[in-house]
C-alpha cells in the first residue's frame, strides 16, 4: 500500500482489503481523482512481485522523458503514459498533448486522450482502475467538509488533523491497547443518511463534469454510487467515449 503523506484516517471499520479485487494476478491497484479523473499517482497497492517490480522502474525512468513545458504534471503526468504503455493502448496523439500541455486545460486533455486510448477500460491483466468515488482515498474536497459512509483515507489534507477528529491522536495509547482504540471522529462531519450522500455525490459528480469535461467526459457516477460496476458499459460507456474522444482533440483514428 502506498500513500501520499496527506493522507487523514477516518473510518476504523472499513479494510484496506475490500479494495483488492478477487480476480487473481491483480497486481497494481489504480484510481481515479473525482474532481479531474485522472489516475491518482499518490494512493495505490501493488502486490510484491517480479512484475510490479518491473512496473515501478519503468514509472520510475519515466523522469527520463519528462516534458520541458509548464503543466505536465510530474508523477500523475507520466503515470498516464506509463499506465497506458503498459496494458499496450498507448496513442502517439496523447504523447503530442503532453508534450504541449501549458495549462491544466491542455493537461485535461491529455488525460482524455489517455482514456479514450484505454477505450474506457478499467480491468486489465495485472492492472484495476478503481473508478471515479469508489477509491480507498479520497480528495478532501468532493464533497468538502463531510466524511460518507464509503470513506476510508480522506487525501489532500494539509492541515492540522484536529479538522476530522475531536482531540489528537496519542499513539501511545494506540500501541497500548490497539482493540479498544477507535477514531475520534468529529460526529458533525459524518453523513449518515444515504440519501443525502447520493445527493452531495450527484451535486459534485456534475460540477466535476462542468469544470472538467476534457478529462472526466461525463458524469457517471451520481446514478449508481456507492455500488457503481466496475466498467462502463452500454449508452453510458458510448456517451462516454464519444465525449472524450472527439476528434478535435484527439487523432481521429483512436
């Protein structure tokens, strides 16, 4: 399990566990960022084998071909390339965008070309891309201020951790006695009733949509979340990648 160090714990119950998938020889665990929907750079598992060894050093030589331009985006930038070299859907028209990308407009579409390169797929021979609400860690700020029921890592939080929890953290009580340890969640934040949550998903599923339609397409997870299925499919899968790959931004051949 690898974190970024911004990470916040905020439920005890749920198990890094229910984020790794039955299917055998899953060994890389990806996820998509809510608000852009790019694929996290900062949260992922990955099982110890030869085969995320390899995985690593070729993310690792991607600093080799980085980019001389404004935004591309460092680590998240070239996991893109390198997650989409890896399951062999890689478009040369994506390599373009990222080579141009001067704002985070540009960087939208880079990663809308990516997706539309991996045709929307997200289960792959060694590789799960878990999507867009349905990560082990989620960005503080869709929605802000609330922790769901779905919620396991809160990511992105910079501040002092007495924003979730009603007193700091003692490790020493933890290591004392670990079985009657529990979080001092702030009670305020949680949101208990699913149906509100569905609404505060559904509010920033489309927001996102709005203020990232080159990167997300569309808004697809408002109408079944928190039990989404693993891969689009039918009209939604269709309206979905003839959104991200408009041939005004992409190669029309992809």
């Amino acid at each position: 399990m690898v974190l970024d160090g911004d990470n916040v714990l905020v439920n005890s119950s749920k198990k890094i566990e229910d984020y790794i998938p039955s299917v055998p020889d899953i060994y890389v665990v990806h996820s998509e960022r809510f608000y852009n929907g790019e694929i996290s750079a900062g949260n992922y598992l990955i099982y110890n084998c030869q085969w995320s060894y390899i995985y690593l050093l070729n993310w690792i030589n991607m600093y080799t071909i980085l980019p001389s331009v404004p935004y591309h985006n460092n680590d998240n930038g070239a996991l893109h390339i390198h997650f989409a070299l890896s399951v062999g859907k890689m478009h040369p028209a994506c390599f373009d965008l990222w080579y141009g990308s001067l704002n985070e407009t540009w960087y939208d579409r880079y990663v809308g070309c990516i997706k539309c390169a991996i045709a929307g797929q997200r289960r792959f021979a060694h590789i799960w891309l878990l999507r867009r609400g349905h990560s082990f860690a989620r960005d503080y700020r869709e929605p802000e201020n609330t922790i769901l029921e779905t919620d396991f890592l809160i990511h992105g939080f910079k501040n002092d951790s007495s924003y979730y929890y009603r007193w700091q953290i003692r490790t020493s009580v933890c290591r004392r006695n670990i079985a009657a340890w529990s979080i001092p969640i702030r009670s305020e934040m949680v949101v208990t009733n699913r149906s509100i949550a569905q609404a505060l998903i559904r509010y920033y599923d489309v927001a996102a949509q709005k203020n990232h339609p080159e990167s997300i397409g569309i808004a697809d997870v408002f109408d079944c979340w928190p039990f989404c299925q693993v891969e689009l499919t039918g009209h939604k899968e269709q309206a979905y990648l003839k959104t991200l790959c408009k041939s005004d931004h992409h190669s029309p051949d992809i």
